[in-house]
C-alpha cells in the first residue's frame, strides 16, 4: 500500500499538473504530491525497518536495506526542492525566461522525473531500471532546454545523446546479463533479471560473459553519475538548466546511477571472483577526482563549479564502493546522504544567489553576505560542508573513505589527498568572495526559500557529529548486502 | 556441404542484410534515404523476428514482431519522415571523415565486433548465435555514424539504428528480453522520439538550421 | 574432347564478344527509347578499321605498336583459362584465378603505357585514369575471387565452378555481397556508364578513350576487339562465380557441352539486358566520385568475407 502510493504520487502529480501546471497555485500543488511522496516513502521506510525486506508486484519491486533509505532520501530532497522551487520560478516568471506553458512542462515533468527515479531505485528487474533510468534522462531533457537560450539547447542536445548513447551500452550489457542468466536460471527465463534471483545464482553465472556485460553497464550507466571521461553532459546540463533541476539532477539522479552500478558490480564480482569489478570502479573513481578537480579551477560560472564538485565527490564514492568492505561500503553510503543533502543545499543557495545578481558568473556575484544574510551563509556554510571541513557529515565519510583507503589501498591516498586538496582550494577561493565582498545585486521580489537549504545542512551537520543508531545499523545491513573483498 | 537448416539460413541471409544496411547507412548523405534504410532496417527486424517466432514457437516473439511494425516499421520512419518535410532539412553536410575511410574504419570495426562477440557465440545455444557478432557490429556501425555526422537528423538515425542493433542483439542471443522490459524498451524509443522532435523545432527555432556546429561553443574557457 | 571444348571456347569468345557488345548496345538503345543499331554494328566497325591504312604519331616507339597485340592476346589467353562452356580446360591448368587477375592487369599496364607513349595531353590523362581506377579495382576482385575460393577451397577457376555448380541451393549472403561487388568491379573495368561512359568522348570525363585516341586502323580494330573480349571475359568469369549451373563438366561429356553452349547465350543475353538495365538507371558519377564507388565494392567484397568467415554462409 505504501509502496503503491509512493510510486502512484508522483505520477498522478504528473498527469495533474499537466494539466494544472500553469495556474497560479500550481507551484504549491507541486509541493503538495512531493510532500505525499515523501510521506509515503516515510510509511514504507518504517514498514521495511519493521519488518524486514519487501518484494512486491509478482517480484517486480522490492525494498530492501540497500534501496529504501535512497527512496527516503530522494523523497526527502524532492520534497524539499519543490519548496525552493516555489519562489525561484515565480522570480523566473517575473523576469519572463519561463512561460506558463513551460512553467506547466516543468512541473509535470519534475513529478515524471521524481517517478522514474523511484522505480529506477526501487524495481527488482534489471531491465526495468534500464528503461526507468532511460525515462529519467528522457524526462529532464526538456527541463535543461526549458529555457530555451542556445547554451541550453546544446546543453540538452549534448545531455540526451551522450545519456542516449551510454545508456544504450547498459542495455547491451543488461541484454548480456540476461544471457547469462538465462543459462542458468534456465526454464524460468521471465525471472532472469530479476535481482534478488540474480544475486542468489551470481556465483554460477558464466564469468566472461559477466564481465563484458558489467564493462558494458559500467560504461552505461557510468555516463550518468558522470564518471570521467564520459561526463561531459553533466556541467553543461547542470548549468544551463533551471537550478532547482541542477539541484535534483546532481542530488538525486547521480545517486540513483551509482545504485545501478552497484547493484551490477554485486553480481559481476559475485560471478568473476576476481577484483576485476572493484579495480574498474576504483580507477573511473580516481579519475573522476582527479580530473574534476583540476577542471574545478578553471571554472567562472558558478553551477559548473559546483557540477563539476558533483563529478568529484561521484568520483569518491564510486571509489568507495569500488573498494568495498563494510567500512568503505558504510562510508559510501554515508557520503552518498551527506553530499546529496549538501549539493542541493547549495544549489538552492546558488540559486538565489543567481537570482540577486542576474548572473551565474562568479565575478559578478558578490557580497551575499550584506545583501542577504541568510542566502550568504547559506552558501558558505554549504561549501565548507561539501569541502569536508568538520564537523559536517562530509568531513565524516570522507574520512572514514580516506582511512580505510589508507589501509586497503595506500597508493590511492595520496592521490585522493591532493584532488580533495585542489578542490578546497578551488572553491573555497571562489566561494569566499562571492560572499564577503563588496555587494553588487538586487532586491528580489520573492522572499528566498532558505528553510530547505538550512534544513539540509543541519541534518548534515548532525550526521557529522551523530549518526542515530537505527541509520548506522540500517547503513551496515546495507554495506553487508553490497559486500565486496 | 550446406548442413544448415533452410530457415537457419534465411536468418543468416537477413543478418547479413542488417550488416550490410549499416553500411549503407554510413554511406548515405541523403536524410530521406537514411530515413528509408531505417524503415528497412526495421522490415528485416520484423521478418527476422517473425522467422523465429515461428521456429521457436514462442508466443511473446509474436508481441515483439508486433512492436516492432508498429513502432520500427511504420511509426518512427513516418515520424522523421514528416519533421525532415517540416523542418526542410534534406542533405548532411559532407561528414567528418570522408566515405572511404568511413567504410575502412567501419571494416575494422566489424572485425572488432566479430571478435568481441566470439565468447559470447560460443556459449549461447540459440540457432542465431552466428548473429550476435553482426548485432555488435551494427551497434558500432551505428555508434561510429553518430560520431562522424553532423546533422542533427542523422545523428538521430544512428541512435535509433543503435537501438536496433541492440534488439537484434538481444534477439539473437536469447531470443529476446522478457516482454516487460521490451515494452518499457519500446516506450523509451517512441518517447525519446517524440522529445526529439519538440527539440528540433526549439533547435530550429534558436540556430535557423540543424548542423550540430552551432552547438559547439560550451566548452571549458580560457 | 577436352580440347575441343577449348578451341571451342576460344573460339565461341572471339566471335561472340562483339556480338555481346552489339546486344548490350542494343538493349541500351530500346531502353533509352532510341533506334537500336544492329546487332552486327561492332563487327562492321572492326571489319572497317581493318581495311583502313594505319596512321601512327612520329614519335611513337615500338611500344605502341607492340601494345595492341599483347592486348588483344592477353584478353584471348583470358578467354581460354575462363570457363565459360566447360571446366575440363588444357590451358586452365597453367593459371589460376589469380593468374588471371594478373593477366588482366598485364593488359592493363600495356594499353596505359602505350597511351602515355605518344605524348599528348589526353593519352596519358586516360592512363593517368585507367590506372587509378584499377588501383582500386583489383584488390576488389581479388576480394571476390578470395571468398569464392574460400567456399570451394581452390583457386583454380574451373575447379571453384564445378564445386560451387554440384552444391545445394542455398542462401548465401557472402556469394550474394561479393556478386553485387563483382558487378560494381565490371562497371568500373569495362569503362561502363557510372564510371566511364563508352560512348562519348567528352574529354573531362572520358578515360578508356582518351587511351585509344592516337590509334587507328588496325591497331584500332584490335583494340576495340580488345575491349568487347574483356566485357565478354568479365561476363564469363561472373558467370563461373556465382551462376556456374550447366556448364559441361567430366560427369556430364559431349552432350553437356551441346547444352553449355545455348545455356552461355541464355546467359549472356541475360545479363546484357542487366547491363544495359544498370547503365540506363545510373548517372555518370564525376570522376573523383569513383574511388568511393570502387571503395564500396571492395567493402561489400570483404564483407562478404567476413559474413563467409562469421556465419558459414
């Protein structure tokens, strides 16, 4: 039931705000099926801790430790973002760059796109989160092009073929995946990729073909959380679209794309018996680290900055996962929650602060701090958060990332050290003016939205200093699930 | 010296179809042409799928053949047909490596594929398996035509060229995926389509034209 | 009885091939809605070139003289190693088909340089031409000649013909890419019309004229003979290749050969109409446009190849 209305919200919000999504109040309605969203995930998160996994629809679905806490949190940060989203497209209204008509594409898209991230995270079938993500990619193409400007056109142009390009090796490697299944769970071919049976015959599956399917689903769905060099669409798509979408995309999207990762690097390694898998995911995560970081300095408009501290902190995690352990999978997860919370905070900060100066470039950003108090501490605060200074969540995962990397894969340290190190410098150099300099911006005529982005770093904040202990047990039956060496 | 099964063969006469149609594909510099080799792509899909529906006896390879005359057959070949009229785009350009090397290129890649796809031939027991290399080469094929042209539209036949790659592929190698995962499949396409061509106008609208140079100039400054 | 059939070869060859390039002509003509020239207008023509005195350019070397003989007895040798009525050949067993492609390019090289000999502007432009164009198309007919090879395990021609005429009827992809190569390589061989057009002599496009300009009279004549024998050898060598049905064999002795020769004529005709039907529906291609023709067919060649090596088919 539960689970019924969590995937049904926000499709339903979809088909009415399609219909609705240009009159006045619509952008409360938005919130309104975001929030039923995120309660329905609040009920189904309490029903999962209480009684353990759940599989639904003929096996088609399921929650387990690893996927609810990820609906949560995406229902969470949905939710939130429409709050933001409320006053940022009134103002977007008001200086004329969205009509009603795109005003009601976004929003219907916006509940599609929450929709197609749910089921991507919460479905059983393997060739069902191929199509999911598909759609995800398919129902934001139009939102990065919702302005219509020709670097947002390219931005979408660039987001959909690279997507539809990479995705298509996912479904080659999802077909390749069947294949071996098939062999194996034989007569019962329609459940062959269904996960919970895949995962139960992995050490039986045939191990070359396995490992061309995970390169080719690594490729694939590698190019959606952005993992360098395959993640060229995602500073563009990041910057050119409005920015509660760069806030989801980069909160919510990249998350999902890294669950499909490690969910088909459970069953490659299950099946090679080889760190093959891991080493893969560790080199793309050092690269994207490394190379993000470096491309962090040469950055002057300020979502790209942050797109590509997303691209860096994917990089992390994918790492993270590409080592595996308890510890490393724990601090994963942890950094998957921290950064999604933070990104978006920042974001929405981003946002406002875009919004005063009429620009997204750095340099005609400044002074935040007289202007609006609450919008400039919001940005620092969320930038010292997402640079891991302590005591926030970041600092946390990092360091559990860095420790454990430091035992398991010392080479790997002193390359992360000097990536996180570059990036601290790049964006709190940029940041820091931004904020205390001498101000240049406008009154806006809409109140910000702050309550999602305080909101955000607080809960960081206490996951820094505190992590309650059902989410701590709840994070290690999940790092237990994932496995690894 | 001929021990295969009639209707084996005439499933190897269809691959090699497919095989050769990616060529011409990357060959042709007329949009409508591409548009019409697609159709014809999608044609020998269709009959490749119905040959096996009727060998293997199953029943969703019926749906699938279904799917795939609707959509593949009739639906997106009309589709592009009416934007090309609409949006009056006719000719690519000429394409960033010339033909010859194209098609020397695309040689290589299908000795590539063929190779990449020995493995997997070998441990599949379906009577196409043979196909499974040229299902690789036609979604190379597809891929390096993406990459070589600059139009818009044509870039937009490779993807969906690709796509039949990738169904030949799955089709071949295991008779098809399970149906829910085609239909979902099928959907992407007919959706991803049908984005495309709200993008195009919005292309159109900005940049008066459809050549892909235009959406260049988001690159890392200084 | 061997012998017979390759005098008769031979002979049916040398008699037959102008009379294919009348019917080709011909077809051509009721096609393009014009009045058709006789069947018999290339022997006529041949006939009148050899009564003619002979002219040849001051600074002609011996070469020049020497070019139309060993053209015309290169196209004749051809004749003979080709099964065109019987496999049971004498001559065939000096040279494969890979001998074959080497006799060709013989004559190939002999014409270029007797074009470039005289010195103008259009002979060695002609040759200049000629040259590329075989460039590109030999190693597309070797291609095709590997892949029939390939199926029959030999590169004797008359062993590939009987091989390939005793097996079921079956689909093959390869034989099929590789006969639409062949074809794209006759075209470009025999100056056909989406690369040369014969019947013109329009100097920026032309190539096999340009050649022939500075002959005359009989060296003309033979030339032109020539020309008509290697369309015939193509057509024959395309016959062995991929419609080798009902050509006499040991199995099928004299009578077999009273069968082959209608059956050849049945051919022939055929593909004259075919000839005539590609000529009329394709447009001249420019002339830097050809590489990219002769690229195609040596693709479809190796992709027949690699679907012969892939599939078994």
């Amino acid at each position: 039931m539960e689970f019924l209305l969590l995937l049904g919200t926000p499709l339903v919000g979809a088909a009415a705000l399609a219909v609705w999504g240009a009159r006045p109040r619509a952008p409360e309605l938005n919130v309104v099926f975001s929030l039923a969203t995120f309660l329905a995930a609040c009920a189904l998160t309490v029903r999962v801790i209480g009684e353990g996994e759940l599989i639904v629809a003929r096996e088609q679905f399921f929650i387990d430790a690893f996927n609810v806490f990820l609906v949560a949190l995406t229902a969470f940060v949905g939710f939130t973002t429409s709050l933001f989203s409320r006053p940022y497209m009134r103002v977007e209204m008001e200086h004329g760059r969205v009509t009603p008509r795109r005003l009601r594409l976004y929003h219907s898209m916006y509940q599609l796109f929450m929709a197609t991230m749910l089921i991507a995270l919460t479905t059983n079938n393997l060739g069902l989160l191929w199509v999911a993500m598909e759609a995800a990619t398919l129902s934001t193409v139009l939102l990065v092009t919702l302005y219509r400007t020709p670097a947002s056109l390219e931005a979408g142009w660039k987001y959909f073929i690279l997507c539809g390009v990479g995705i298509a090796q996912a479904l080659f490697g999802t077909i390749l995946l069947y294949f071996a299944a098939e062999s194996v769970l034989g007569v019962e071919g329609v459940n062959a990729l269904l996960w919970t049976h895949l995962d139960s015959v992995k050490g039986d599956l045939e191990p070359t073909v396995l490992s061309l399917a995970f390169v080719f689903l690594l490729v694939g769905y590698g190019t959606k959380v952005g993992l360098a060099p395959l993640h060229n669409w995602l500073p563009d798509a990041h910057a050119e679209g409005p920015t509660p979408i760069s806030a989801v995309l980069s909160g919510l999207l990249l998350n999902v794309a890294v669950y499909a990762v490690v969910r088909c690097k459970v069953l490659a390694e299950g099946a090679l018996r080889s760190d093959l898998p891991s080493q893969m995911l560790m080199g793309f995560g050092l690269l994207s680290v490394m190379l993000a970081a470096l491309f962090l300095w040469r950055q002057r408009d300020i979502k790209r900055l942050f797109a590509y501290s997303s691209i860096e902190h994917m990089g992390i995690i994918t790492f993270a996962f590409g080592m595996g352990g308890p510890v490393a999978n724990f601090a994963a997860l942890l950094h998957m929650t921290v950064h999604s919370l933070t990104k978006s905070a920042i974001f929405f900060a981003v946002g406002h602060a875009a919004q005063k100066a009429g620009s997204q470039l750095m340099e005609n950003i400044r002074g935040l701090v007289t202007l609006s108090p609450t919008v400039g501490w919001g940005l620092m605060l969320g930038s010292i958060a997402i640079l891991g200074i302590p005591p926030f969540g970041v600092f946390a995962s990092e360091f559990l990332i860095l420790t454990t990397a430091m035992k398991e894969q010392p080479w790997a340290t002193p390359i992360l050290l000097f990536a996180l190190g570059i990036a601290f410098a790049a964006i709190f150099g940029r940041v820091q003016p931004m904020v205390f300099g001498e101000p240049t911006a406008k009154r806006l005529p809409h109140p910000p939205a702050l309550i999602p982005v305080f909101t955000h770093l607080a809960i960081v904040l206490v996951l820094g200093v505190f992590i309650p202990p059902y989410l701590a047990d709840w994070y290690r039956t999940a790092a237990q699930l994932i496995g690894g060496p | 010296m001929n021990p295969m099964p009639f209707d084996v063969q005439l499933l190897n006469a269809l691959s090699a179809l497919l095989l050769l149609l990616a060529f011409a594909m990357l060959s042709q510099r007329r949009i409508v042409t591409l548009v019409s080799l697609l159709a014809v792509q999608g044609v020998l899909l269709l009959a490749a799928t119905l040959l096996l529906a009727w060998r293997t006896g199953e029943t969703h390879l019926y749906f699938s053949a279904a799917l795939t005359l609707g959509l593949k057959v009739i639906f997106l070949p009309w589709v592009l047909y009416r934007l090309i009229r609409r949006l009056g785009v006719y000719w690519d350009s000429e394409p960033l490596i010339n033909i010859p090397g194209t098609m020397l290129i695309g040689l290589l890649i299908v000795v590539f594929a063929f190779g990449l796809a020995q493995p997997i031939s070998e441990l599949a027991s379906t009577a196409t398996r043979s196909a499974i290399g040229i299902a690789v080469a036609v979604i190379l094929l597809s891929f390096l035509m993406m990459i070589t042209r600059r139009k818009a539209m044509s870039q937009v036949v490779g993807f969906l060229s690709m796509e039949n790659g990738l169904f030949f592929g799955a089709m071949s190698a295991t008779y098809g995926m399970p149906m829910i995962v085609e239909l979902g499949v099928a959907l992407d396409v007919l959706v991803a389509m049908l984005v495309l061509g709200v993008f195009f106008f919005q292309i159109r609208e900005q940049f008066d034209s459809l050549d892909l140079h235009h959406l260049e100039s988001l690159k890392e400054k200084r | 009885m061997a012998w017979l059939t390759q005098i008769l070869e031979v002979l049916a060859a040398l008699v037959a091939a102008p009379l294919f390039l009348g019917w080709v002509n011909k077809c051509r003509a009721w096609l393009q809605n014009r009045s058709a020239p006789s069947l018999l207008q290339p022997y006529r023509g041949i006939r009148k070139l050899f009564f003619k005195d002979a002219v040849i350019a001051e600074n002609a070397s011996p070469l020049f003289r020497l070019a139309p003989y060993v053209v015309f007895g290169a196209m004749v040798l051809a004749a003979a190693i080709i099964p065109s009525m019987g496999t049971r050949l004498p001559f065939s067993s000096a040279a494969d088909a890979i001998a074959l492609v080497g006799l060709l390019a013989t004559a190939r090289v002999f014409q270029s340089l007797a074009a470039m000999d005289v010195g103008t502007a259009f002979g060695s432009l002609g040759a200049r031409r000629e040259m590329m164009i075989g460039f590109l198309a030999e190693p597309a007919l070797l291609m095709v000649i590997f892949v029939a090879s390939l199926i029959s395990a030999t590169t004797a021609l008359p062993v590939i013909s009987e091989r390939l005429a005793v097996q079921s009827v079956g689909l093959y992809p390869s034989l099929a890419f590789t006969a639409v190569a062949f074809t794209m390589v006759l075209l470009a061989e025999n100056a056909r019309i989406p690369v040369d057009n014969p019947a013109t002599h329009l100097e920026l496009t032309m190539i096999h004229e340009a050649m022939l300009l500075e002959y005359s009279a009989r060296h003309l004549a033979l030339m032109e003979w020539a020309a008509a024998l290697k369309l015939f050898n193509y057509a024959c060598i395309g016959f062995a290749l991929f419609v080798p049905w009902g050509v006499s064999t040991t199995a099928t002795g004299p009578a077999g050969l009273l069968f082959a020769i209608p059956l050849l004529a049945a051919k022939l005709a055929v593909a004259g109409v075919g000839l005539a039907l590609i000529e009329t529906l394709s447009a001249k291609l420019r002339v830097f446009r050809a590489p990219e023709f002769l690229a195609t067919a040596f693709l479809l060649a190796v992709l027949g190849l690699l679907v012969r090596l892939l599939l078994g088919s």
